[in-house]
C-alpha cells in the first residue's frame, strides 16, 4: 500500500508537468502558418473567403486565443481530444486505432533490449578488459552510433529483398485474412525487424549500465560476505549481484520511455506500421495540428504511464525505497 | 597534461580522435575536392561504386556525385551537430546554474519545466517544432538545440548544487561578491567539465536527430546532407541499395568518432573511474 501510495503522488506531481506541456505546444501551434481550415479548404480544393469563415466560425478558431486554450483545455478534462479534420474522425478515435502497433513495437523492443542488454551486460562483466568484454563493448558503440532508420533499411534489403525470410514492412499480411494463432504469428513476423531496429540503440545503453552496474555490486561488503559462506559463484550472481544491480536498469526504462517514442516515429517510417509514431509524422506533413496536438498528450501520457509503472518496480526490488516513504 | 598523456594511452580514444580528425578533413576539404555544387546533377543515375573511376562512390538516383554529397554532408552534421550542442549547452549551464544556485522557487519553476521537456519525447517536440518554424538549416539547427537542454542542465544543477556551500563560495559571498560574479566566475568553471565532457554526448544524438528528420524529409531539402540522400536512396531500396547504404556508414563513423572522443575525455579527467 505504501509503494501505492508513493507512486500515486509521483503521479499526481507529474499532472502539472502535462498541462504545461500542452499549454506550452498548444500556444506553440498557434504560430504555425496556416490552421485546420487552411488544412481542409486545401483537400477539398479550395473555396471561397466566406465558406473559411463558417467553418472558422464552426471549429471555435474565430475566438481569441485564451478562450481557445480554455475550450481545449474543457473538452480535454472530458477526454475529448478534438475533431481531425484530415482523418475526419475524432482525434481520440484516430490516435486509439493506432495506438496498439506502437504499444506493441514498444513493448517488443523493450523487452528484447533489456533482456539482452542485461545478458551481454553479465557476460562483459564477468570477463572484464578479456576478448567478451571488448567484443560486447565494441558492439555496444557501434551499435550506438548507428541511425536506427539505416539499420532498419539494410535489414530489408538483406532479410527481405535478399534472403526473403520476413516481410519489409506493414503490420500483417492484408491479402489474405487470418484468424486466431495465424494472425498472431503473422503479425509477429512483421514486428521481427521494426523490433530489432528499434530495440538496437537500447541495447547498446542498456549492456553497458548494465556491465557497469555489475561491477559495481560486484565490489561491496555482502557480496565478499556471500562468497565467504561457500556459495557457488551462479548462486551469488543470481541472487545477489543480479538483483542489485538492476535498479539502474529499471531507472533507464522511465529515463528513456520518450528516447523510445521518438524513436518508433522513424521505425514505424521505414516499415510503414499504422502506428502512434507514424500517425506523428503524417499530421506534420499534413498540417493536421489538432491531431498533432493530441499525439503530444497522448505520448506525455505514455511517458507518466510507464514512470509509474518503474516507480512500482523500483520499491518491489528494493524494499528501502517503499519502507523510507 | 597528466590527462592528455592519459587521454592518449586509450586506443579506443586515439581511435576516436582519428576518425574525428578524417571527418574534419572531410568537410574542410570538400570545397577543393568537389569545386562544383553537390546537388547538381553530375552524370548518369545509378552509376554502382567502384565502377566509374570519375564517380568513385557511384552516382545517386537524379545522377549526383555520392562521394560529392558524403563530403559535403561532413559539414552540414558537424555544423549542425556542433552549433546545436552549443545552444543546448548554454541553455542547460544557464537553466542549471540558476536552479542550483538559488534553489526554492527559482528552482522549482525551473525543474517543473525541465520535467515537462522531459516527459515530451524530444523527437516529437522536434517533429512540432519543425511543423511550426519550417525547415530550413537554421530552423532545424536551432529546434535541435532546444530539444536537447535538459539533461545538461539537469547536469549543470547537480554540480552547482554540491558545489554552493563549498568554503570558496562562501569567502566569496564574504568579500561581497555579487551572485553573478559568483555564478560565472567562481562556481561555474568548477562545475563545467562534467558538462563538457556530456556535450559529446548531445552532439552525437544531435547528428542523429538531424539525419532522422532529414530522412523524413522534414529537414532542409537545399543542402547535401547524409539524412537527405539514404531517404532519397530508399526509393532505390531493392537493387541499389549502395545509395542508402554509404551515408548511413558516414554517420556511423563521425557519431562513433564523437562518443569515443567523449568517453576517452571523460576517462582522462576522471582517473579514478579508469581502473573499472
């Protein structure tokens, strides 16, 4: 319940953070060039200066600007995003059909980055300054330095063009439908590639903390004491130095949930995924701002979401946390 | 000069500041190796490299120079690169120094919206950014310097927090210092080279950010940048993949070149945490 209770209030501290933001890009988008009805007038090929001003009139862009923050701000308390006027859908119903791809894409390559991240990162610590190490520490900075964009597109050219083992883009299959464990498995060999492109840059951050992290714990008093009671070395690594030497891993997962939504906008570009990230750019390319503006709640709103959720594991591995409150 | 002989005894740092070096070689010498301009079409399309000893690294889709373009392109990342790290420098030391030096309010405020840049992810900030302001290369320099401030400045208050109750901050205040003096002159030099050390870090996402918007094409179409031509290359994809390929390598190298001349700076300042 403590741990609850801790989280809850990081979480509530963090409502004001959300509102600045959105004040912040909301009186930021107002000095874009041009408005929505700039946006529709243009799709539906132009019209006359009094059809703009009745539709100005329509969508409350005649007001002044406060009184167009307060009716945002209004209709956002009520969970209401806006209308898009390119998608011609609510905003809310456009971001959530393209949430679930990124969700996925995100969840896919954090998990694949820090699993493998906390591997490599065990092996180069136990082989410190030997071949694993500086193999494992090389391809970290190599790994690092590559545009996620770029890995993405060799990875097409050498498994989809090339070796024509996984499909280069999309999110499933749509010639044919499929059902239950096909649309799955289908699905999942669409993610293989966007996942690997942008889990790769994590991974390189997540080993080397990771690395450095354990040679850490490694260094302290219990682990000495550990050894000196005759426990095999598995024994300590495992439930002594792994345990401890994760908390700067799960403190990188909240640091860097943003680091990774920006990512998937590129990702979910090369492979065209119907995703958050891509429904990003489009807005930009189409001046859809309203849209714009909703992504940008919606990440921020990703971002608490999953600091709240490392503030939860966070007390679960180290019970000091919850107990100082 | 301890740590120059120290920053010289890593291989991987003497590798760093070689391939550092070539990439400044590049953009310096771009003006005399390629006299015409980059984006004018020089020859055939799709010539494949090593084929044509007049285009060494082949031609692009509309018949480009791509070793032109590669050159060129070393000055436009490393301009923006470093002109964008300055200005999210100077904002975080300015944001941090002022937050860590005052604390209360000032500090509260200042952190409240560290926290907001924070929570938005950076690249769509950008992507916002960029809708708003357009794109040409001042535009997108700036907008990648903005979104780039709070980690140093969540660095630059750290230090200044640890640093304000030292004995020397106080002799100052003591002789009647004003707080600027005692900001700029006094604590400030002590707690910058932590700060500098991480701007390596802000210019190799810098370099990275730039070339995803450029790959977007949301980024300045009127210059030979890296980012431009494998987003151009992409509609080559299937058969003259080299096009995508050999600007992807060049941005490899000067960000790997950047992050290793970083670390061997840090490794040569901090001594301690070498032997790790």
């Amino acid at each position: 319940m403590r741990i609850l209770s801790l989280a809850g209030r990081r979480l509530a501290a963090s409502i004001p953070t959300l509102f600045l933001i959105l004040i912040g890009v909301f009186l930021l988008l107002q000095l874009a060039p041009g408005d929505t009805v700039d946006a529709l007038m243009a799709q539906m090929g132009g019209g006359d200066a009094a059809t703009a001003e009745a539709l100005r009139k329509f969508y409350g862009l005649d007001l002044s600007v406060p009184a167009q923050l307060g009716n945002y701000l209004w209709h956002l308390v009520r969970l209401d995003l806006g209308f898009s006027s390119i998608y011609g859908k609510p905003v809310a119903t456009v971001i959530l059909e393209r949430l679930p791809p990124t969700i996925l894409l995100m969840t896919a390559s954090l998990s694949f980055a820090f699993f493998f991240g906390l591997v490599f990162g065990v092996i180069a610590s136990r082989g410190v300054n030997r071949w694993p190490d500086t193999l494992i520490s090389t391809l970290g900075l190599i790994f690092y330095a590559t545009p996620s964009f770029w890995f993405g597109l060799m990875a097409i050219v050498v498994f989809s063009v090339y070796l024509q083992w996984l499909p280069p883009g999309g999110f499933e299959d749509i010639g044919t439908v499929q059902t239950g464990i096909w649309r799955v498995l289908d699905i999942a060999a669409h993610l293989v590639l966007p996942t690997l492109t942008l889990g790769l840059i994590f991974l390189a951050i997540y080993l080397r903390i990771m690395r450095a992290s354990m040679l850490e714990v490694l260094n302290l008093d219990f682990v000495r004491t550990a050894r000196a009671k005759g426990l095999d070395e598995t024994h300590v690594i495992t439930r002594h130095v792994l345990r401890n030497a994760l908390l700067p891993m799960v403190t990188l997962i909240g640091l860097q949930a943003g680091t990774m939504l920006g990512g998937s906008v590129v990702v979910e570009s090369v492979f065209s995924l119907p995703g958050l990230g891509r429904l990003a750019y489009e807005s930009v390319v189409q001046r859809d701002l309203n849209t714009l503006l909703g992504i940008v709640f919606v990440s921020a709103l990703l971002v608490i979401s999953v600091n709240f959720v490392v503030d939860l594991l966070y007390a679960r591995l180290d019970p000091r946390i919850a107990a100082e409150g | 000069m301890d740590a120059v002989k120290r920053y010289f005894r890593s291989p991987a740092a003497v590798i760093g500041l070689i391939l550092l070096l070539l990439v400044i070689a590049m953009a310096i010498s771009a003006g005399l190796l390629y006299p015409r301009d980059p984006l004018a079409l020089a020859g055939r399309p799709l010539i494949w490299p090593f084929s044509n000893p007049r285009f060494l690294l082949g031609t692009d889709n509309s018949g480009r120079d791509i070793a032109a373009q590669i050159f060129y392109g070393a000055r436009i990342s490393l301009l923006i690169g470093g002109v964008a790290t300055v200005i999210a420098i100077l904002i975080g030391i300015l944001v941090g120094a002022f937050a860590g030096y005052y604390g209360g309010w000032v500090d509260n405020v200042l952190m409240r919206i560290t926290e907001a840049f924070q929570t938005l992810p950076n690249f769509v900030l950008l992507l916002v950014l960029v809708a708003v302001f357009g794109s040409t290369l001042t535009t997108v320099t700036i907008a990648v310097g903005v979104v780039s401030w709070p980690a140093p400045a969540r660095l630059t208050r750290a230090e200044f927090l640890s640093l304000r109750n030292r004995e020397f901050v106080q002799a100052g205040k003591t002789l009647g210092m004003k707080d600027v003096q005692l900001i700029l002159g006094e604590i400030l030099p002590n707690a910058l080279p932590p700060v500098i050390v991480y701007a390596s870090v802000v210019m190799a996402v810098a370099i990275l950010l730039e070339s995803a918007l450029a790959f977007l094409r949301l980024s300045d179409p009127n210059v030979a940048s890296w980012g431009n031509l494998i987003g151009l290359g992409r509609d080559v994809l299937r058969v003259q993949w080299y096009v995508s390929a050999i600007p992807g390598i060049a941005i490899l190298v000067t960000v790997l070149a950047v992050s290793l001349v970083g670390q061997g700076l840090n490794d040569a300042l901090n001594p301690r945490l070498k032997s790790r």
